[in-house]
C-alpha cells in the first residue's frame, strides 16, 4: 500500500501592507530595542 500524502494548504492571501503599516513596523524596531526578528514575530508577517 503507499503511504498517504497530505496536501500542503497555500498560506491565505492577504493584501500587500500599506506604507504607514511599513513605517510603523519600522519605527516599531527602532523604538522598542527588539531586533528585527522579534517584532516579525510578534506582528505576524515575515521580514
């Protein structure tokens, strides 16, 4: 018998992030003393 294969599901799609949204985040990393990593993470988006 084969083993059976789960389809991997596409990620949702979600809009593109707006310019404030970005400046935000990036004033966020400057402000906070949290690295780059940590603020993706806790935003939930990737760098």
């Amino acid at each position: 018998m084969k083993p059976t294969m789960k389809k991997k599901k596409k990620p949702a799609y979600h809009k593109p992030y707006d310019e404030e949204y970005k400046r935000q985040a990036v004033d966020l990393v400057i402000t906070s003393g949290k690295t780059c990593e940590q603020v993706v993470r806790e935003l939930g988006c990737s760098a």
